[in-house]
C-alpha cells in the first residue's frame, strides 16, 4: 500500500466514523420521541418523493430562488458519481464506477462538466443574492440566532468542489493530452495553466484530487452539525410525510387511543413530539418561506412558524451535543413556555398555509395542536378561552347559550316557511343539515343557514336539523387542544345522529365539514359542503339563477377548511360563475395561496396581539384585486371580513356575503321576475 493510498483509507475511514458519530448523537432525540407509524401506502409515498422530493415541484413557487435550488439540486445528484469516482481514483488511478467507462464514462463526462459550470454559477448567483439583495423572507424579525453564514459554507464548499476538480481535469488534459471532447470547466483551467511547468502541474493536479476530497469529506460531516442537515434528511422526510389530509389532527398518542390511559396530555419537552416532527426540525431549511406565507407573522403576531423549526432544532443540537456531556435536566429550558412562548402557539389560526408553502412537507399544526394540549392541560389558557371551553362544556356550544334554542333561527324563519324541519330521533330525511353552533347562534350568522334553508326548499330537498340535539362539532375545541372535551363532543353528536336516518350530510361551515370529515366522525355517508351541494342542485337543473342586476365586481375568499385542508377550490367558482352577468376577479392570493381571515380558530373567542388583523389585511388584497363584494363560503370569514369593513372605514363601499346568500339573491332575482311574470300574464 502506498503512503498516498494509506492516507486516503485514513482520510475516509476518519470521515465516516465521525459522520456516523454526529448522526448517531443527533438521532438520540428521536430515539426517545413518541412512535409515529408512517411506513403505510408505499406506492404513495414514492409518488410524492418523485415529485416533491426528485422533482422539487414546490420550488418554483419563487421563480428565482426555486430555479437556482433546482438546478444546485440536480447538479448535486449528477455530481455525485464523481464525487464518488474521484474517492475510487484515491485507490486506483483508472477507477471507474460500473457503467461509467467507454463511451458511457466520456458522455458523463461532458455532462458532469456542463452540470458543475452550471451549478458554480448558481452558487455564484445564489452568494451575491443572499449578499447584494438580501430578499426579505431570508431574515425574520423574531429570530432569536441567526444561521445565514451557514449558507456561504456550504455555498463556498459547493463551489470549492466544482472549482477542485476543475483543477483536476484541466491539469490531466496538460499533462496526459488525448482525445478530449468539448467540457468547457476542465478545458478552462487547462487554458489558464497551460504555461505551468510539469511539476507544477503535477503538483496542482495531486492538490485539486486532495483539496476535492477533504472538502467533500468535511462538507458530509458539516450537514449534520449544520443547518444544512436537510441535504440528507429532506428526501426521507418527503418520503414519510403525512398522507392524511391536512386538516386531519393527529390523535394525542399514536399508540394509545383512550386518553384516560395516558399520564400526561400534549407536548411540553423536546423529547414528547414524535420522531417525524424531530425529522422535520433537522430538515428544515430555514428559506422562510412558511413564515412568508403565514398570516399570523403577517400581521405581527408573535408568531413565526419558521422560527418554531430553528429554535426547536437549536435546543435539539444544545441538549443532545455532539461532544462533551449532555447539559443536566435542570440546566435545561422549558420547551413549551421558555423557548416556544404560548403567546406562539395561541396566535396560530391552524390554517395550513405554511405547510403548502414548505418545500421539504414540514407539518406545523399537528406539533402547534400537541403543544396546545399541554398547555391546556398546564391550564395555561388564556381568560376569554376558558370562559369559552366552559360554556361548551355545559352548554354544548361557545355562546352559552341555552340548548333549546338551538333551533330558534329555523322557527323564524320567513316569509316562505323554513325549507327544513327538525328532525326528532327516529326521524328521516335525505339530506341532514349541520347546522354548528355559529350558524345557529349568531343572529349575522343565521341569515346563512336561512339562506341555506330556503335554498334547499326551492330546489325540492328533503332536509332536517337535529336541533337541540346537535352540539358543537368541536372542531376549534379540538384545534385549541381540549381533546378530552373534542370526544365528547362528537360523541352527543354521533349519537344524536344514529337516532336519525339520513342519507347524507350539508353544512354550511368549513370547521364543521372538516370536522365531520377528518375529526373522526366515522360517518359512512357523504358529507358535503353547501358551495358543493349548490354546485351539484345547479348541474342537475334543480336549481336556476338570474342575474341579480349588480354591477359591482365580486371575488371569492377560499376559507382554509374548505380549501387548503379539504381541496375545494371548484365548486363555489362554478356557483358563482352560474349566475348570470356576474362580475368576478381573482386575488392575486387565492386558491390554495389563500390569505386566512383570523377566523380560522380563535378569533371568535379570543384574540391576541398583532399589529392588523388577518381580516384588515385580506380586505386589503380584495380592494387591490379591484373588488367590492368579497363571497366567501364560511361563517367565520364572513364574519372577520365584515369586521374589517368597519375597522377600516369601508361601510358602504364594500360588501361582505356568505355563498348561501349570494346564491339566495340570485334566487329571489328569479322568483321576483317570475311573480312578476306570472303578475302580467294574470294581467292580460
Ligand atoms: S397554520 Fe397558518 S397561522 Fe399557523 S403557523 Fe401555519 S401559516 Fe401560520
Ligand atoms: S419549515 Fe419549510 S418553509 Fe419553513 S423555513 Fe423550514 S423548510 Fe422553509
């Protein structure tokens, strides 16, 4: 064995013991988190690692960034067969790999050598990005450390690789010239040294081999004591990401179902989140591109989700150190309350923008729900909150509002009857209308489900409501972290359901459908949305529209349980776009870019600091997109988004209504113009 082969066996048997040393330590988090069962639906699984993972379909949400991280990504993969050759020509100059010599190994070569031009100028741009235009999402106002010289690192060392062997080719090609194809990196620096002497050359083709290979060494032991871990951990983790749909919470305890066998509710340490939330703490990149697309840092709430990520994997790597002694149990900060305030975790509305934004399918409200739940349980819960819990314990709805009254909004209905009746038990209909408390309560919030009803009596339904029957469906109750409460909840409810025949389910609220869809109902029935039941009654010809004779331009808000956490974004357009002559726009932020409202969880019941509300600011985007009626299909978005109205002095210039009312109006156009059709035919 050579002295230069012996010191590459040292150099690499070194590097592979200390990178499996520093993964070892960082895994010992994981080790003790709570199990996480994600190796169902393999075909599933694979499908989005293509896409998501390979195909980094979510990087071009920013052109510029994305196309740069695109090509880095793909270059880094093609660049890693000769990362690895060039570690084989340490033990044998003609090293290559299988398939890589002949004419396969002179195309690679080509290709490798375009691919690392390619990729150095893209390093180049990205460094002069971060440094010359310094792009707002890349800081964050409430960032306790900062991490960016991490990214000149491995940027420099990227950079230094392609440089190296660069180096290495263009010195071969002096040295040893033959029948080179056009690359033009090794052709480049042949140019430039072409006056050195031989054993310069020599010299400088033994450093480049050297200098490529320490540093690719150094950089595979840097990642995981970096934030740059996610080179290695983004492609499992797209792998094992969530399949459920996102507006599905996960249970307390993936392996424990009754909650009265487990000692302690939520997550308060670092060790309590399961394994695939620690995952997603060493792979986050640290882009900022959630906390750009959340509305609670928008708006300047305490709230970064982003900065949940890097304080949380701070504290991961500060406890679970990769030398020297682990810091003593009372050393430590208390996770929930010192380095992730409850202030955080209050201002989060759960609408999942920040998961749609993430490029490596980092899930936020599944760990923001967990910590909830141990403040909930700590009674660490702010006043209005509590008062709120306690109403919906006793009273079965937020408002406290006696339970016989649930149906009141029906009773009073008028002109035309209510359009549904309550169902006692034993009763039967086709469609059951959830009604949900706000809609039954709230005197604004009823005019929906009057809407609702007379929509549903025009066009022939058979529908009830289960009336004092019905509870809460517990959806926020679940979302604040009240778990225990949740299950009773929808328990009244499915047993208030099983004592009545239905075919299918039609609520008017978001929270409701997903509730009734992802919260474990168990319904073996359809459940719909009204935007989707209105959708249908129109292609069936059940319904008819009539121009409701307004010239003003309306949009439409996708309220995040119906859209981003449940996928429709279709229907209440195709409503919308039957009635006749209806003027419409698109926000620039729409669809599943959705901008919440703040009335996604709390703000109904409590409200934290900020310096706008979510709904100011989405006024705002409708206004820009040249609007002045804002349709949404939510009660509790109607609701924020009236509020705004007044907070920002827009009485009388715009106009707030649910999808329930517009599609009402467009009915009344119609029954006025038949009355008064049907006034002049009885004229004549
Ligand atoms: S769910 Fe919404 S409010 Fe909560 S952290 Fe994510 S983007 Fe922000
Ligand atoms: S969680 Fe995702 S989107 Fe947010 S900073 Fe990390 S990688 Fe970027």
């Amino acid at each position: 064995m050579t002295a230069s082969v012996l010191a590459h066996t040292i150099l690499i048997v070194a590097a592979l013991v200390t990178f499996g040393w520093v993964l070892w330590q960082r895994f010992a988090v994981l080790r003790l988190s709570a199990p996480d069962p994600r190796t169902d639906h393999i075909a599933l699984r694979l499908k989005r690692l293509l896409l998501v993972g390979f195909g980094q379909s979510r990087q071009p949400r920013y052109l510029v960034a994305g196309i740069l991280h695109i090509l880095i990504f793909a270059g880094f993969i093609i660049l890693s067969i000769r990362s690895l050759t060039l570690l084989g020509i340490g033990f044998d100059p003609g090293f290559s790999l299988p398939g890589f010599d002949g004419s396969g190994g002179r195309f690679y070569a080509v290709l490798k050598d375009y691919t690392a031009l390619v990729v150095l100028v893209a390093c180049i741009l990205a460094m002069l990005r971060r440094l010359v235009f310094h792009p707002a999402r890349y800081s964050d106002r409430l960032a306790v450390k900062s991490h960016g010289h991490e990214a000149y690192v491995i940027l420099g060392l990227i950079a230094l690789l392609m440089v190296a062997d660069a180096l290495f080719e263009g010195t071969g090609r002096i040295v040893e010239p033959g029948e080179d194809p056009h690359m033009p990196m090794a052709q480049s620096a042949a140019v430039l040294l072409a006056g050195f002497s031989e054993p310069a050359l020599s010299t400088i083709h033994s450093g480049a081999f050297w200098m490529h290979n320490v540093a690719l060494l150094f950089f595979l032991c840097y990642l995981p004591v970096s934030k740059h871990f996610h080179v290695i951990t983004s492609l499992p983790n797209v792998f094992l990401s969530k399949l459920k749909p996102t507006g599905h919470v996960k249970p307390p305890r993936h392996d424990v179902s009754d909650l009265d066998e487990l000692p302690s509710l939520g997550v308060g340490k670092l060790e309590d989140f399961t394994w695939k939330h620690v995952l997603d703490f060493y792979t986050c990149t640290d882009c900022g591109r959630c906390s750009d697309h959340c509305p609670a840092y928008a708006t300047g709430t305490p709230l970064s989700p982003r900065m949940i990520s890097i304080k949380s994997r701070d504290l991961a790597y500060e406890m679970y150190p990769v030398v020297g002694k682990k810091p003593p149990a009372n050393g430590r900060p208390t996770f929930v309350g010192e380095t992730i305030s409850p202030e955080e975790l209050w201002a989060c509305t759960t609408c999942g923008a920040c998961e749609e934004a993430c490029p490596v399918t980092i899930e936020y409200v599944d760990k923001i729900v967990d910590m909830r739940r141990f403040l909930v349980e700590q009674g660490d819960v702010p006043p209005k909150l509590q008062k709120t819990m306690a109403d919906l314990e006793q009273r079965g709805n937020p408002f406290g509002k006696p339970q016989r009254t649930r149906a009141k909004w029906l009773q009073e209905s008028e002109p035309d009857g209510p359009g549904v009746r309550v169902l006692e038990a034993g009763d039967e209909a086709d469609i059951l209308l959830f009604t949900d408390s706000a809609a039954a309560f709230d005197p604004r919030i009823q005019e929906i489900s009057r809407s609702m009803a007379s929509i549903l009596q025009l066009s022939g339904q058979d529908a009830g409501i289960m009336g004092s029957d019905e509870v809460d469906s517990g959806h926020e109750v679940r979302r604040i972290g009240e778990e225990g409460l949740f299950e009773i909840l929808r328990d009244q409810n499915m047993e208030a359901m099983e004592e009545r025949s239905f075919k299918r389910v039609v609520t008017t609220d978001p929270h409701a459908f997903n509730a009734l869809k992802n919260d474990g109902y168990d319904l073996d029935l359809p459940v719909l949305h009204h935007s989707q039941l209105m959708a249908e009654l129109l292609d069936a010809g059940k319904l008819e529209l009539q121009p409701i004779g307004d010239e003003r331009t309306y949009t439409f808000h996708d309220p995040c349980y119906l859209g981003r956490h449940n996928g429709e974004y279709d229907a209440p357009r195709r409503v919308m776009g039957a009635i006749p002559g209806l003027t419409t726009v698109e926000m620039t932020r729409s669809k599943n870019r959705s901008f919440c409202c703040g009335g996604g969880l709390l703000s109904l019941y409590h409200e934290g600091e900020s310096e706008r509300r979510m709904g100011e600011k989405r006024l705002d985007m409708a206004a820009d997109a040249g609007a002045q009626v804002v349709v949404t299909a939510c009660p509790f978005c109607m609701i924020n988004l009236e509020d705004a109205v007044k907070t920002t002095g827009r009485e009388g210039e715009m106009e707030i209504i649910d999808l329930a009312e517009l599609v009402s109006r467009s009915t009344n156009a119609m029954s006025n113009t038949e009355s008064a059709a049907n006034a002049k035919g009885e004229q004549n």
